[in-house]
C-alpha cells in the first residue's frame, strides 16, 4: 500500500459549552490546529502518484476561506472537538478524493486525534 500525507495549518477559536463550567474547555479559548490528510493506493496513477500533492490545494483553499480565524462553533455543526473536526474533515475530502484514509488532528504539540475507518 502507498500512503502520502499533507500537512496544513489554521489557528481558530471554540469552546466546549457543553461540559461542565469548570472544565478549561469550556471557556472560549483558541488553538493553532494542524491537520494531516493521508491518501493512500494499492496502487500509482499514470505519473506513479496515489495522487499529485497539487491536486490538494483545494484543502487549503476550503482552510482559508472557512476556518482559519475563526469561531468553530459557529462553523461545525457538532461539537468542535478535534476528533469531530478530524471527522468533518475527512469526510469533506473522501468525497473529493476516493484515497482518502485518515484525517488527523493536532489542537497543541503533545495532541492527536485521529480519524480512519
């Protein structure tokens, strides 16, 4: 199996209001997120590609225009904890790229969650 991976990054704000008001989540508060999406083929395309990095600047493009800078909870639709956010987005690419295998999430440098099927 070949698998690549790109990395990209947004800083945003949430708050988890549904937990208890002590929790620190609870609080609005803020993070740099990094999100990691992994494709992955049995086998290469015509280029010897699972597919061309290029071809994940709409990634990017959806980042920028939607998330970077700003308020999760007013963006997501569930709670805008990294393993929902690493859901959402992997949903959003396997339905632009079939070889879409995990989505993983960072909200600091000590912390992952991570989609796959």
């Amino acid at each position: 199996m070949f698998r690549i991976s790109k990395e990209f990054h947004f800083s945003a704000s949430h708050q988890l209001d549904h937990l208890h008001e002590d929790h620190q989540c609870a609080r609005m508060h803020g993070h740099n997120y990094i999100i990691v999406v992994e494709l992955a083929g049995k086998t290469l395309d015509q280029d010897g590609f699972v597919r061309d990095y290029g071809e994940l600047k709409e990634l990017k493009t959806y980042i920028d225009d939607n998330f970077d800078h700003r308020h999760l909870n007013d963006i997501l639709e569930e709670y805008s904890t990294a393993e929902n956010i690493a859901y959402h987005f992997y949903t959003w690419c396997k339905q632009r790229w079939p070889e879409t295998s995990a989505v993983k999430v960072s909200e600091t440098p000590k912390t992952w969650a991570e989609y796959r099927p």
